[in-house]
C-alpha cells in the first residue's frame, strides 16, 4: 500500500562524519541496525551502499540502506507483474528527484523525476492517495504519475482528479443541449485564497478545464481582507482616540491650574517686572568713550557730539539715585540701503525623499470604497534655502500629479515639508483604489505651482518626489 515515511518528505541522506568522529550519521546507524544482513551483500555492493548508493539487481533492503526510508512509495501492476515505486530525494532537501522502481523485491529501474517534483506537492498528494490506496494502486503507473504531477488529461475519472487535487471548493451542475448533464468543479489554490482551476465533468469523467488569467479572490478572502484593513482602521482609530483623550486631559490640567493659582502667578509676573526696573536702575554707568582724535591737515573733520544727562529718581520708599550718562555719537556720511521686500526666490524648487513600504487602507464595500494612504521620508530640497517652501498651505486634487496615472481617481493629495517631506492622499471609488496602489507601490511625482516662500517677494514651482 501507498506509504508516506514519517518525517521523511524532502530530507536526503547527511554526509558521513571525519575519520575518527564519536557520532554516527543515519546511513551507518541504517547500516548498524541491519548489520548481519548487510553483511551478506558482495563487497563491492557494501562499499556501494556505503556511499549512498543502489544498483539495478540488490533487493529493497539495499535501497533502504541506501536512501533509509522513501517520500512516498505505491503499489502498481506492470504487465501483471506486481511492482513498488519509491521516491526520494537524494540531490536536494526540497525537492524529489529519484525513482527506483522494485518488481518482487528486487530493484528493477532506478531513474530521476523530469521534472522534478516539489515536497509540498507529494505532502499534498500522498495522503489522498493513500486515503483511496484501492482506486490509486489499479489506476496504471502512467495515470499515477498524471495524478502526482496533477497533469490533466480527459477521461480522468473524479476519483483521479479527487487524488491530485482534493475536494473542491464548490460544484454545480450545467444542462447541455443533448440531455445530459456537465458537472462543473471549482478548485482554488494553496492559499485557499484565489481560484485556480475549473474542471467540466460528464458522466463523471473530466471533459475539459480552464486556468484563470489572473488572480481572483473568493468572496471569503475578499471578507478577510476587509475585515484585517477594517481592524486596522480600528487599531488608528484608537490610537488617535488615546491621543486626543491624553492631550485634553492635559490641556485641562494646565488650565484648571492656572485658573486656581491665577493670584500668585500675577503677583509673580508683578515681582517680576519690579526686579528688572530695579536691575536697570543700578546698572553702573557705561565707560566713556575715547578721546577723539584731532583732525590732521588735509583730513575733513568728523562732527562730534557729546551729551550728558543726568537723571535723579526720587521714590516713595525715599531712596534717591543718581544716574549719570555720557554718551558719545559719531557721524559719518556712510548710508546704507535696504531692500525692500526680502530677495526673490528661485523660479524652480525640487524636494524628494525615499519612503519606506506603504499600504493603503480601504473601507466600504467595491460601490462606495474609499481608501487613504500616508507617506514620507527625509526630505531634500534643491536647491538650499533657508526657509523650505510653504507646500502644505493648501491640499491639491490629482490635476498636479505627473506620475503615476490617476486613471479618473479625484483624490485630495496634501503635502508637508520639514525636515521630512511627506503626502497624505484620500479619494473614494475604485479609480483611487487603483491610484492608491500604484502610488503605494510606484511613489509619486507633483508639480505644484505658485507656491509662496518665506522671506521672498516671489512664488515659486515646486516638483515634489516621494519613491519607494
């Protein structure tokens, strides 16, 4: 009967250890074990076996020796004669890529998988095969190998189809013209997630088939999508909600404090302002100036002016103090001349940065799904100003967008600028669904015009980067 070895799909034998070495791999453990029947074999058969190796004529325990236990074996009638297939994998961990073939016990043909067949795809297979071992072991060696490939043909019977491929994911029935009945099978793939085949049955025996040419969602996939994007809308939501719950607290503890200690704060800031006219009032008197020079021959005379005041404060506490102040002021014909308005901008402004992954988060069903997605990166402008660009006074619809296509989307596309540039786009229906995953996945360019720069008497055109 069909047999899956426990353990042993997609494992190869482990090189043998350095002279000398305390541990035995698992072909001499195999050899150990079986000692007084490997003993029998020639020597030069033992030496064989020894390096992982069979030959046409030894017996299965040979092979076994060999290899240890096989993937997967079933039982097939060749010309009557009862035989055993057996795979392995002996090139490779993932893949099986040897059969050697047993007639009466003895090794008849050994030879390699083409192509070679993926572990997964024998864990999937074996158990159905051993689940209907009746069906599969009279089903012929060349129908077994369509079935453990999962090669259609017509005429598979849909027991054949049940052993390559398992139940279906649903099933229905198609009146023909002539009377009878088409059964049509759904298959879907791995993921459990996409459909993958679809199978026409008449009479019960397959007719024909078809592969999708792109990938399509069950309606259950397309439930847990939404309901994983709408647990993360929640998850934001109660983020920003803790947020906005933590900033209130904080903003009325702030009040309320001051509100119920608003007479020592205003005695305070009255102190205050007290210490420092009392601070001016003893400041001591600047040092004078040094003596102006006299004119030489031949030099204009610079005008001096020389003005002392003197301040006397007499306060009701009947403290007096005298201040004396010198102060000396040059003139000279020197003029200087400033701009007015500030200096004029550069007609163009680049400003890039590098986003890392992004997703899109959608809501509603696909007539009235609206989506919004976030993104930003360190940002770089060109070329250096000392004020960036005022890009997020006002938000933008799509119409500023050179890349990617916006495919009829009218989405609401906002921009920030600081240290990090970054894009905050929202749009509903399934064009910006669309315009969102590229965006996600292509980054964005915009060319926003007129945009006003601080400290200039100019706007400016900026082309804004954001990539992946």
């Amino acid at each position: 009967r069909p047999y899956v070895a426990p353990n042993s799909v997609g494992m190869t034998n482990p090189a043998a250890p350095p002279p000398g070495a305390g541990m035995l791999n698992a072909l001499q453990s195999r050899i150990a074990r079986e000692g007084e029947a490997f003993s029998l074999y020639a020597q030069a058969d033992q030496e064989l076996i020894r390096n992982g190796r069979a030959r046409v004529g030894l017996d299965e325990r040979a092979a076994y020796l060999a290899h240890g236990l096989p993937a997967f074996y079933w039982n097939v009638s060749i010309d009557e004669q009862p035989c055993r297939v057996m795979l392995y994998g002996v090139l490779g961990e993932q893949e099986v890529d040897t059969a050697i073939y047993t007639c009466e016990g003895m090794i008849t043909y050994i030879t390699g998988t083409q192509p070679r067949l993926p572990c997964w795809r024998v864990e999937e297979v074996a158990p159905r095969a051993i689940e209907r071992a009746g069906h599969f072991d009279g089903a012929g060696v060349e129908r077994q190998w369509e079935l453990l490939y999962g090669l259609l043909s017509r005429g598979q019977s849909v027991d054949d189809v049940h052993i390559a491929f398992g139940e279906p994911y649903r099933t229905g029935l198609e009146a023909r013209e002539d009377g009878t009945n088409a059964s049509q099978h759904v298959y879907l793939d791995g993921t459990g997630d996409a459909y993958a085949l679809y199978l026409t049955f008449v009479d019960r025996a397959l007719v024909g088939w078809r592969f999708p040419p792109d990938r399509q969602l069950t309606a259950e996939a397309e439930q847990r999508r939404l309901d994983a994007m709408e647990q993360r809308m929640m998850t934001q939501l109660r983020e920003m909600e803790q947020r906005s719950i933590e900033r209130h607290q904080a903003e009325m503890t702030h009040l309320n404090s001051i509100q119920q200690n608003q007479q020592q704060i205003r005695s305070d800031i009255a102190n205050t302002r007290r210490s420092v006219l009392d601070a001016i009032e003893n400041m001591p008197p600047p040092a004078p100036p040094p003596q102006a020079q006299p004119a030489q021959q031949g030099t204009p005379n610079t005008p001096t002016t020389t003005r002392t005041n003197t301040r006397t404060n007499t306060r009701a506490n009947t403290r007096t103090r005298t201040r004396t102040n010198t102060r000396t002021r040059t003139n000279t014909n020197t003029t200087v001349r400033r701009e007015g308005g500030g200096r004029s901008a550069p007609e163009q402004v680049s400003v890039s940065a590098s986003f890392g992954s992004a997703e899109p988060i959608f809501v509603g069903d696909s007539d009235s799904i609206g989506g919004a997605l976030s993104i930003r990166g360190r940002a770089s402008v060109s070329p250096e100003m000392p004020f960036a660009p005022h890009i997020s006074e006002r938000s933008y619809g799509t119409d500023v967008v050179q890349r990617p296509s916006a495919g009829g989307c009218r989405a609401r596309v906002q921009f920030i600028l600081g240290r990090e540039l970054g894009a905050s786009i929202s749009g509903n229906g399934p064009a910006c669904v669309g315009f969102l995953n590229r965006v996600a996945q292509e980054g964005i360019v915009a060319v926003l015009p007129n945009v006003t720069v601080p400290n200039t008497r100019s706007t400016t055109t900026v082309t804004v980067t954001l990539r992946p």
